[in-house]
C-alpha cells in the first residue's frame, strides 16, 4: 500500500505562466516516456522479479516515480494556472483547452492520451531490465 | 559520521515553518536516495549508518512540525479533521 505525504519530493514554486512550456512538459506526465509510464513499468514488473533486490529496487524506484509525476504535474498546473482561454490558443493549446480546460490530462507533447503499449512487462526479468534500461535512455 | 549528522540537524526551537518543511524535504529526499542504493548495497554500513540517523531526525522534525501546523499524512491524530486546512503541495508557496 502508499501512504500520501502531503509535500513534493522536491519543491516547485513556478512565478511566471508559460503555456507554450507546458505543451511539451506534459509529455514527461504522460507521455511514451514519462512518470506515469516508469511508475507503471517499475510497479507491474516488480510482480516477477525473482530475487529480493530486484524486487525492492523495482518496488522504491517505481514508488519514487509516482512522486515525480506529482511535481510535473504541480508545474504544468503552475505553468497554465489562470491562463485565459484566448492565451492558450494563442501557445498552441486550443485543442488541448477544448478538451481538459485548465486541468492536467496524462497526454503526450503531440495530444496522444497515456497508453500501456508505452510499456513493457514480459514476466522475464532480464527482458524487463533490458526495457527499463531503454525507457530511462 | 559527525559531519553527516550536523549536516541536516538543526535545533528547530526558533526555526521558521518555511525552515522546517525545508528540512523535512531534505531529510525525505535522502532517505528516499539512501534507500534505493541500499536496495542494491544492503552491506554499506556507512549509508546504513546515515539512513538511521536522518529516519531519527525526521520523526523528531515531523512530529514538531504536524504538532504546530497540521498533518502531513492521514496517520496523523488530530480532534478536528485538519488534514483540509493545510495547503496541497502543487499550490504555490508549498508548505
């Protein structure tokens, strides 16, 4: 189980909106290779890992994953927080505004939505570390 | 192992609230590191040493801190649900 601590693993204070920013920054939330996906990959994989180090690195790495897609999202929150609608149109965000508003939506920079064929988990340990090392390239 | 423990210790009687989580993150953050080379390093007595010491400082710092201004976690006994009044840690000013 996780227990939710109520501060971010490191701190995020953003004083400018930038909305053009959080068009490609959204793809480290839930893109092909970002935090949703390592926190899924690391957390499905654990499940055959067959020896205990493998199976705790699995475990706290993809844990910690889950902590960094808490402060992605925490910036493209604050990189769009109160930007009218005209402003994100004018950024390259029209489409995006039309469908989430000013919410955070697990989508890649091109708009695709999150998708596990993103990820791999094969029950074959090497197979799966072979994975983690290419989706951390 | 001194200059470990003098690093992130701090006697928090006249230390700000801004201080204090500060030293929460810090002390979060390295246990979180510390843990993940133990995991592939259980044998270093030197980093076991150092994630005993900062998991003991941050239970005093924690317990300080929820005391004065409200939970961190929902394992946190309070007598009225505060666990809304505290700011989410996407707002900014990020207590």
């Amino acid at each position: 189980m996780w227990t939710y601590n109520k501060v971010l693993e490191y701190p995020i204070n953003i004083k400018c909106s930038n909305p053009k920013l959080a068009k490609f920054i959204i793809s480290q939330y839930g893109g092909p290779d970002g935090e949703i996906g390592a926190s899924l990959r690391y957390l499905s994989q654990r499940f055959g890992m067959p020896d205990q180090k493998a199976k705790a690195i699995l475990n706290d790495i993809g844990t910690e994953e889950l902590a960094h897609l808490e402060m992605v999202g925490t910036i493209v929150h604050q990189l769009t927080d109160g930007v009218s609608a005209e402003e994100m149109e004018k950024m390259g965000l029209g489409a995006y505004y039309t469908d989430h508003g000013l919410g955070v939506y697990p989508q890649a920079a091109a708009g695709w939505p999150w998708n596990a064929a993103t990820i791999a988990v094969k029950g074959d340990p090497i197979a799966d570390l072979q994975e983690d090392l290419a989706a951390d390239k | 192992m001194m200059e470990y423990q003098e690093g992130l210790r701090n006697n928090c009687e006249n230390t700000t609230r801004e201080e204090m989580i500060n030293q929460i993150k810090s002390l979060k953050f390295s246990i979180i590191e510390l843990g993940l080379y133990l995991d592939t390093h259980p044998e270093d007595k030197k980093a076991i040493c150092m994630h005993k010491e900062y998991c003991k400082q941050l239970k005093d710092i924690e317990d300080k801190y929820q005391k004065m201004y409200g939970p961190l976690t929902i394992y946190w006994p309070c007598n009225k649900w505060r666990w809304l009044e505290t700011p989410w840690p996407w707002e900014r000013g990020n207590y």
